[in-house]
C-alpha cells in the first residue's frame, strides 16, 4: 500500500509527450495497469493528465478538495501537495512549484499532471508513444533530499476531518484576484511576473521616465547562462549599469512600472549576485536591486528606481553577454519668467520632466531650487517688474544636479509649483507670511511673531489619508491663509486655515508615512518632517483583515470585517500606551483597502513587525472545527533584509501567546504563500486566525467583550516577546 500510496506523486511524474493526438492512454503503476477510471486520461499542451480522486483513492493516497479554493490536496509520507485548478503554481509543503501545466476539471473530476512529484520523491517513469503507455515503478528510486521547506515540515498542522477527507484551511482563497494575471494592467506596484504585456496607465505618462532605446533586443535560444555582476557607473565610467553573463544571454524583457520602476528580467539564466547595488549620485536613481526573481523558469530580475522623467536606454552587446541599461541626463535648456503684479512666476524647461527640490538655506537672500540629474544649459536673468523677485542665477554641481537661485530678498513669499509635460512652474505669491520651507532638512521655519505652547499643540496623524496636522492657537492667525507647495518627494503642500474653533490647522499633505516634531530655535518654531523609521524603536503595522465592501465571513452572528477590527482597535490600545511602540492600522474604519496596499503602507512605514487579523470559517458539514491558527511566509522581499526574527518564529510566538492568554484550542502554524499581504511585505509578517465562527460554541465565546480583550493581549504579548528579539 506503501508503495502505492507513492504513486499519487507519480502521476505528476516528468513526462513530455511527443505528440498531441492519443488513444486510449495506459497507465501502469508497479505492474499493475489501472482501469475502470471515471475520467479518461487527457493531454495538455503534450503533457498528460490524469484523474486525481480515482487514481488516489485507489492507491490508498489521502486526497481532499476544497471547492472554495479548487483546489486538491494530496498527502503522502508526512508531505503536502496542493495544485490548484487553473494554476501552474503548486504548492509543496508550503513551497512554490511551478508545473508545466496547470490541473483542469472534466465532468466533476480534477485532473492533474504528471510532472514534478518524481523529481521530488524519485520515482521511475517511463512513456512508450507507440503503446501511449505511461509506466511507472515507485520502488525504482529513493526520494530526494532537501525538501524546499524541510525545516517547516514539523510546524505544518493539517486537519483530519470525521470524513476521512484531508482538508487545508487556506485564507489565500480570498486574494486569489490579487494574484498575477496573464496580461498585466500595470494598476497597482505588484511585480508582475516575467513575459507579460504591460500597459502603463497614459495619465502618468508625463512622471515617468522615458524609454529612448532605438534597438529592439532579439530572442536567440542558447544554453543556460550565470549572472556574474553587476558594474556600477563608478565601475564603468559612464550614466549606465553593466550586467556582466558568462555565456550568450537567450532573452531580455524589460517594462517600466507606474510608479517608475523599471524591471529588467533575463531569462534562463542563474544569478550569482543579490541584493541592493551602489547608486551614484548624479544618477536619476534611488535604489538598484538585483534577485532570482525564479528558478522555473530560471529569471534574473534587475529593479532600478527611478526619480523624475529621465530617459533609459537598454542595449546588449553582439556576443550577448554585456547588457547595458544607460541613463540621460535632463537638460534644462531655458529659465522663463513673468509678473503679473500679483505673483512671480518662472517657467523651468527641459528635455523631459524636470525633478525638483526646494531649499531655503540661502534665506534672506535667496531661494534655491535644485534640479536633480540635470545639466544646466539655461542662463542667468531678470525678473521685469518683479514683486517677490527680481533676479536669478543658474549654476551646475559637481554631483549631477543643477541648481537656480531665485533672490528674494528679506521677505519671505508663499509659493506654488505646477507641472506640464516638459516643464515645472515655479510661482512666488501673497498667501502665507512667516513661513517657509526647507526640503533639504525637511523643516518647516514658522517666524515667533506669536506665541504658543509647543508642548500642547494636538498632533492628527491621519497616515492612510496622506495627511497630517497640527492644530496651532489663534494667535498664529497672524501668518495667513493659503497653501505652501512642496513637492519633494515627501510632501505636497502645506496649508493653513482657521477653523470654527479659532484654532489653526496647519497640514501637511504628504506623499508617504511622515512624523513630525515641533522645537523652537532662535526666532523660529521648527516643525521637522521625518520617516517613522528614523524616529521610533519599534514600528508596528496592524491590518484588520477584509472592510468596506468586502465583509469577509459571516456566520453566528459575526461579521468578520466588523469583529477583527474591534480587536484590532484593542490591539491598539496596548500598543499606543506602549512607549517604545508607534503603531499604525491599514485600515481604522469600515473602509475597503486592497491587500496589495496594506503590504505597501507597513513596506513604506518601514515597520519591524506586520500582523494581519483574521477570523476562520468552515463549510456546514464542518462546523465542529474550532481553535486558534497562524500562517506565515518568509517572503522573497523579507530575505532581501536583515531581521532579528523571520516569519516563521514570529509566527511560534504569536500562536504561543494567544493560546496562552486565551486558552484556545491550538491549530498550530501553517504556510501561506500566496497571502498577498504575506508574500508582498518586507518584514516578519504573521496572519493570524482568531477561531472559527462557524463554531457556534466557539463563535458564542468569541463575541464577548472579555474574550476579544484577551485576544488583544495575547496579541500585544505576542508583539512585545517578538520586539525583543530586535533588543527591547
């Protein structure tokens, strides 16, 4: 029975028909030929497929099929197969796999290939085409070692339900819209995978950067090639990157994302190199990084950043095996200026975009507005009849950028910054008075021309709004009202209004996660913009599964959307009275956020742990299910950082404290990899399971108040023992 139980995995052994019309097709497995299936065999793109419930029960194999997932589940010798129907991707104790065609369903049966469960438990198959004979010998090999996730096996709990059917609770289920699509649409920062058309939304045209290559890069077939290196321009000497192959590269595709990131993917090849590269400062670049992005089939992935609308151009040498990714310089070809007695406004042009930066370091005199990787070509001049300014003078540095100072004197106008295809408007303006901002040091200079209590001002962090404010008294009315633009990269503006209350509000409309402090220095209070990262010991990210229009399950009276984020607030509550912690929510109310968003929030936040709350429902027949579980996946993306702790012991811990605290029935750990919100983020990151609703004991137990507190503090416990790790 043994024996047999191996042939489940047999089935999918390698096996590359040679043609695509059959017969009848045979299988043989150990000398015995299997009949009287309920679905006859069937060939896929020259592979063959069999049926997965007849030929596994025969065996004496354990099979389940969830058909929420579509999904069957396979389990032989203390391991897990799970193939999904209609995915190459299939999952090999938690481990990704990709076939070489996907499981289909004929009549109500889930057919599977025979492909890569032999190369894994080393089983012996052989194909006849001229009997259309599959043969296969389970005792003709031993299985491998080295299990992709071998070490994870042991904390791996799956469930044996009454019906003798095995069954895996996967809340992957609920993102599989969020899963890469064969043709990509470019709608969100998701890394799609190699091969696929990518359409870039033509309403951020204008921001992005600019593909300039004149040559198209042609697909030649070789032998499987090894990344070497990757030179950096100090290594070249020229505004270009060098990825070095030690033999001819076969393809190349390359596609710049929405958010200007341009991927460079080298296909059949194996890399050598990995993580963050050296960038130059007169490079229109904030980070390169380099991966295997796969291993089936085998891609190199080269990410490059890219700040402002610069132009690349990506070449590759006739032998193959020098490929180039060259960047241009933005020349400002002209500064034109106007007044039209009310404002002061000058017109910065460019070949493309120009990326800028406003410094007030040179005040009283002058204002400063740097030009990142940029040649000055344009000259000094006058502003006729100027109120704010009469003058500038251009000039270029020695790290790439150029640079116009615009003098204003000793008064201190309010400005506004405008975009158009090629240019930036830089206008000078009544408004604000008193106040002026320094990009350079992220700081906010407001005149003491009144007096407050910097201790007392109320500080409204609303992160997921892109906004942050702090509530001045009336009498800094004296400053004005109006809006301050930015646009740094960190903040949009900055504005001033007087509220019903007399007080002031003055926010900060931001483009990413911001904290700010307030400290006074000689004549000025100085508000200072700075990254969570840089301020708190620890950063917490806390997701509320599920929201708005997507409920989650609903069973007992519970609704999963409104229960896990009670606890969450709770959560929080510990959290905020926490000295050492800053957290954040993905979502604080009944709001939808895509599962793709909240990794990018606690990725952008740059937080130390991510814990995504979640309650577990099961179909009528299996309303007995109770207990407490967490998933978790160690990430591409996390190993690419250095962390006390990964997701896997973040996971023991937090399933450790929550049954400690609530005396839960403990359903162990499981592997996730298809969780968006665990495969996207960067950190540790756990998505915790609460109980099951369809339990209607557990479900009572659940919706009371003491019990969600006690989830809560079990999930503070989890979070605290965890941070200590990281020398709390």
């Amino acid at each position: 029975m043994r024996q047999l139980l191996t042939f489940i995995f047999i089935l999918t052994c390698f096996l590359l028909i040679p043609f695509t019309a059959y017969g009848q097709i045979r299988l043989i497995v150990d000398g015995q030929e299997l009949y009287e299936l309920s679905t006859p065999v069937k060939v896929q793109d020259g592979r063959v497929l069999v049926p997965a419930r007849d030929v596994f029960q025969r065996v004496g194999g354990e099979i389940g099929w969830h058909s929420g997932h579509q999904q069957v589940t396979i389990r032989y010798n203390g391991n897990v197969l799970v193939m999904t129907v209609g995915s190459r991707e299939a999952r090999l104790n938690g481990a990704l796999i990709m076939m070489q065609v996907a499981p289909i369903t004929v009549d109500g049966s889930t057919l599977i290939p025979l492909r890569f469960p032999a190369e894994a438990f080393g089983f012996d198959v052989s194909w006849s085409g001229t009997n259309q004979t599959a043969t296969v010998n389970s005792t003709g090999g031993e299985a491998k070692n080295g299990s992709p996730l071998d070490d994870y096996i042991n904390d791996i709990n799956y469930e044996y339900e009454e019906d003798n059917s095995f069954i895996v609770f996967d809340p992957s289920y609920e993102d599989e819209t969020e899963k890469s699509e064969p043709v990509w649409q470019g709608n969100n920062n998701e890394l799609p995978p190699p091969g696929v058309i990518v359409n870039v939304p033509t309403n951020s045209a204008n921001a992005l950067a600019r593909d300039v290559s004149t040559a198209e890069i042609q697909t030649i077939p070789h032998p499987e090639t090894t990344i070497t290196a990757i030179q950096t321009p100090r290594e070249t000497g020229a505004q270009a990157y060098v990825v070095v192959a030690s033999s001819p590269i076969t393809e190349v595709n390359y596609f710049l994302l929405p958010d200007n990131r341009l991927v460079v993917d080298i296909t059949n090849a194996i890399s050598l190199i990995s993580g963050n590269h050296y960038v130059d400062s007169s490079m229109p670049l904030s980070a390169v990084r380099a991966s295997q992005f796969s291993n089936e089939p085998r891609v190199t992935r080269v990410v490059f950043e890219i700040v402002g609308a610069a132009e690349y151009n990506i070449t590759l040498s006739a032998d193959r095996r020098i490929l180039t990714i060259s960047f241009s310089n933005n020349r400002i070809l002209g500064v034109f200026t106007q007044s039209d007695g009310f404002s002061d406004t000058l017109h910065i042009q460019g070949d493309v975009l120009p990326s800028i930066r406003i410094s007030t370091e040179g005040f009283p005199q002058y204002i400063t507005i740097n030009i990142d990787n940029a040649i000055m070509i344009a000259q000094d001049g006058i502003i006729p009849n100027g109120i704010f300014a009469r003058s500038f003078v251009t000039g270029q540095r020695y790290d790439g950028s150029a640079y116009i100072n615009v003098y204003v004197g000793d008064y201190w106008p309010s400005f506004s910054i405008a975009h158009s295809t090629n240019a930036v408007t830089f206008m000078l303006h009544h408004g604000i008075t008193g106040v002026r901002y320094d990009s350079v040091r992220r700081e906010l200079h407001i005149s003491r021309d009144f007096e407050m209590d910097i201790t007392a001002l109320m500080h409204i962090d609303e992160h997921l709004q892109s906004r942050y404010t702090i509530v001045l008294p009336p009498s800094a009315e004296v400053l004005g009202r109006g809006i301050l633009g930015v646009f740094d990269g960190f903040i949009n503006d900055i504005s001033l209004n007087r509220y019903n209350d007399g007080n002031i509000h003055l926010t900060f409309n931001t483009a990413r996660t911001l904290t700010f402090s307030v400290t006074t220095q000689g004549d000025y209070y100085i508000i200072r913009a700075e990254l969570p990262r840089d301020v708190f010991p620890f950063i917490v990210v806390i997701d509320p599964g599920h929201g708005g229009s997507d409920p989650g399950a609903m069973h007992n009276g519970i609704i999963e959307k409104d229960f896990v984020l009670e606890v969450s607030h709770k959560v929080m509550h510990f959290l905020n009275n926490d000295p050492f912690i800053r957290a954040y929510m993905t979502r604080e109310d009944d709001s939808f956020v895509s599962r793709l968003r909240r990794a990018e929030i606690a990725n952008e936040i740059g937080a130390d742990l991510f814990i995504s709350i979640h309650v577990n429902a099961v179909n009528e027949h299996l309303h007995h299910v109770h207990g407490i579980e967490t998933w978790y996946s160690i990430s591409e993306l996390e190993q690419m950082y250095d962390h006390p702790i990964n997701s896997r012991q973040l996971a023991q811990i937090m399933q450790r404290n929550k049954i400690a605290q609530t005396g839960a029935h403990s359903r162990n750990l499981f592997v996730g990899n298809n969780i968006v919100v665990l495969r996207e983020t960067s950190m540790p990151a756990v998505l915790l399971e609460l109980g099951f609703i369809t339990n209607v004991y557990e479900s009572a137990i659940m919706n009371t108040t003491q019990y969600k507190w006690q989830l809560a503090q079990g999930i503070y416990n989890g979070i605290v023992e965890a941070l200590g790790s990281h020398g709390r």
